[in-house]
C-alpha cells in the first residue's frame, strides 16, 4: 500500500480571499501542531516576516517560497507609489527586510533574491514593450512577480519529488531510517526532502520503518515529523535524542537521513541543533548519514563551514514549554466566564510561577497558548538553532540532480548556470554514483503566539 498523502497539507500558498478580493500568502500554523490545526493568513510583509521568526513558518526550501511570496505580498498590498523606479526600490527594501528575518536558512535570503531578480526583469521587459498605456507596465511588472512566486511553491514540490526519486537509489531493502527535525512535507511547499525520500522509498517497498528524533528544544520531530508520519500510514517510532545511540548500537537503524539549513562548497552542512551528535553516532556504528536538500540550499560564497552564522534563539524555549489548544465549555456557566475573559477580544494572563497564558475566543470555542516555566529562575541559557557537520561524517549528499559526495559539490556547482540554479525545481539530473559509506576506522523567549503576524483562522 503506498504512502497516503491525502492528508498532508500544503505548508504554503498564494490566495485571493472571496470576500473582499485581498491576496494574502496562507500557511499551516506550525507553531500549533499537531493538537491545533490553524491557517494563518498573512496580507503584508510584516505578518509574514513574524510569521518566520516565530517558525509558523519553518525548513529551509518552505522559507525560500515564504521569502518570494512576502516580496509578492508587499507588491500587491502596500506598494503605493506609481513609478516603476519606486517600485523597484521597495521590492529591494522588501526583498532585504525578509530575506534577514532568520540568518542561517540560505534559502530564505535566495527566495528574496530570486523575486528581486524577477522584479527587475519583469521591469524591463515591460519598459521595453511599446505603444503601452500610462502604467501598463508596472501593472504587468508587479502581476508577473506575483505569478513567480507562486510558480516557486510549484516548483518546490517538483524538486522534493526529484530528490524522492535520487533517494531510492541509496535505500536497501527493508531500510530502518534514522531521521531529527522535519524536513518532511510541512518543511517544504508540499512532500518534503527526506520526507520525499521516505515516501517515495515506501511506495517501492524498500522502507520498512522510521525512528523519529523527538528533537529538542522545540520538538520539530516529536510534533511534526511524528505527525507526518501517522498521516502518510509510515511505521515510525518517536524517540528522545538521547536514545537514538541506544537504538543504533542494538542495529535497528540502517541508515541516517536529515535535511538542511545551509550546505557549504567543501559539503559542510547547518542543519537543527542535535544533528552533529547524531552523525557522529552514526560514524561510530558504521552507519550511512545522508543530507536530502534541494541545490538552492548550496552557498556558493561560503567554502566552508566555519562561515555559517548561526542563530541564537530565545531563552525561554529550553527553560519552558509550549503548549497551545482548545477550551470547549460544557456549561452556560463556564461559557459565560470565558466570555467575559474575552470580552476585550486576546488576553493575556500573568499566572504565578512566571507561567504565561493567553485566550481568545473562537467560535463557540476558546483557544489559548501557553508557557509553562520548567527551570530556575535566572538560569543561564545557551540555545543555538543549529549546529554544523562536518563533510567528513557526511556520505552523501540527495538532491534533484542525484546523489553527490561531499567533494563533488564544488564541481556539480560549477556545472550549474551562475553556479546555482536560476529557479527551483529545475529537473535532474544524470545522478553519479552513490557514495560509499565512510569506513569506521576513519574514525529564549516562548514565540510570540504567531497569530499577532496578521490573522489565524481555525481549519475546517
């Protein structure tokens, strides 16, 4: 039985809402999942940009969408000068203020870049189309900045399946795999880097099982990757980080698949704070570790790891712990309490202990997010989202273009128009040769509920 998709939502989107005929970019709330399953509508740069930093929005190739579509969104929604000049200057302001939001994902500053470069093509060619009424141009102009950010969530998709179908080459039968973070479906626009390993392998009969990072602080994989898998009929077991040196010395795993924030030239690669132990762990057990990323995750500027700036987050996420649901009153009593709790629309409560809560109604219903405090006061907290590996523990490198060992990159970049490809999703590829397993002997403060970015909307 292959893999059942129907369930997995699209991570992002370009929409039109029916009523009052204003774009917005929509994505799943992933700050919120699995027990709460918001849409968040964001309608200007801002919102969306809060909406990265708070990781509603999270994974490398997902960011590079959500970075073109805030360049599109600001276009669409705030632009109100009546020049192409003006125009210009502020998709380059835009392009610059969300392409910073978060400093290690490449390919959130690459989707900036890439609707900028648009823009400015765009631009052109209208400047260069004659006999056009007074700001024809610019309409055209802003109209195909738009049609290319969403064509990026198209051609996201089309990458994820490309690098699915470079995968199956390095999966054995029956293959046990090791994952931490997401970088399944919910990390891209729709069907994942190793998650489209994952489920391309399944649909092959070559997966027989997934062990799940819970991957601390903020459990991306006990809450998203675990979650994934339910929803695709995967057989998966969640873990704590801690125990996956457990399970690879009993053999239960075959090989190890993460994704990607930022992969440099000699192969080094950013990816969630956790996975550098877990390939040192699989060098000690022989173990294969694979990176699954598109191209644009490559840094051509960066030849080396030491380079990665990596971002600190906020304390509160190791000292606490989220927790978001849904209150359902079974009494006027109660329903009446929580009316007048929200009467005022967001509120905020301060309870003892340093915990923090905030309730709003929706519906007949009342969601609320909260911190609960773990640690002692005034602790001191080190909390970096992620951590580096270097090429020599990597085996290899899945992408669109096939399976690359670390040392091939600089070659396959060069390879590659401008040394990067010019849109996502360009189709692969001649794959080389799997590389061999190396030898053994070689040897904050909680986020802000991201419903503040514009407006969260309940799914149906």
């Amino acid at each position: 039985m292959p893999a059942d998709l129907a369930n997995l939502p699209r991570t992002i989107w370009w929409d039109v809402d029916a009523k009052d005929k204003v774009p917005g970019v929509y994505l799943i709330d992933q700050t919120r999942l699995p027990l709460t399953g918001d849409i968040l509508c964001c309608r200007t740069l801002e919102g969306l940009e809060i909406a990265v930093k708070t990781l509603a929005v999270r994974g490398a190739p997902a960011l590079g969408v959500a970075a073109a579509m805030g360049v599109a969104l600001w276009s669409e929604n705030e632009f109100s000068g009546t020049t192409v000049e003006e125009w210009l200057s502020g998709v380059d302001a835009a392009a610059a203020r969300i392409g910073t939001a978060r400093p290690t994902a490449v390919n959130l500053a690459w989707g900036a870049e890439q609707a900028r470069q648009c823009a400015r093509a765009a631009a052109a060619a209208a400047a260069a189309a004659p006999g056009d009424a007074p700001g024809a141009g610019l309409q055209a102009a802003r109209q195909a900045l738009v049609a290319f950010a969403r064509q990026m969530a198209a051609d996201d998709e089309a990458t994820c399946r490309a690098i699915g179908a470079a995968g199956r080459a390095i999966l054995p039968k029956d293959a046990r795999i090791l994952t931490h973070c997401n970088a399944g479906s919910l990390g891209t626009a729709y069907f994942g880097t190793v998650g489209g390993v994952i489920y391309t392998g399944f649909d092959a009969g070559l997966v027989s099982h997934v062990w799940v990072d819970e991957t601390r602080p903020l459990n991306q994989g006990g809450r998203l990757t675990a979650w994934e898998m339910l929803c695709a009929g995967i057989p998966s077991t969640l873990i704590a980080d801690n125990m996956a040196a457990s399970v690879m010395a009993r053999g239960l795993v075959d090989l190890v698949l993460v994704g990607a924030d930022r992969i440099c030239v000699n192969g080094d690669t950013a990816n969630k704070i956790g996975t550098l132990g877990v390939a040192i762990l699989a060098r000690h057990y022989h173990i294969p570790f694979y990176v699954c990323a598109p191209f644009s995750t490559i840094d051509p500027e960066l030849p080396e790891g030491s380079g990665i700036p990596i971002e600190q987050r906020d304390p509160r996420e190791l000292e606490g712990c989220i927790v978001s649901g849904t209150i359902l009153p079974d009494d006027a009593a109660s329903s009446q309490a929580f009316d007048l709790l929200t009467a005022q629309g967001l509120r905020h409560l301060q309870l003892k202990g340093g915990h923090q809560m905030s309730l709003e109604r929706k519906g007949a219903a009342y969601a609320f997010d909260a911190w609960f405090k773990m640690t002692p006061a005034h602790v001191q907290v080190y909390n970096p989202a992620f951590d580096v590996t270097p090429a020599g523990l990597i085996t290899g490198i899945v992408t669109e273009r096939g399976v690359f060992a670390p040392g091939e990159l600089a070659a396959a970049l060069g390879d590659a128009p401008g040394g990067a490809p010019a849109v996502p999703g360009g189709a692969p590829g001649d794959a080389p040769a799997v590389p061999t397993p190396p030898a053994a002997a070689d040897a904050s403060a909680a986020p802000t509920p991201p419903g503040d970015a514009d407006e969260a909307t309940p799914r149906a």
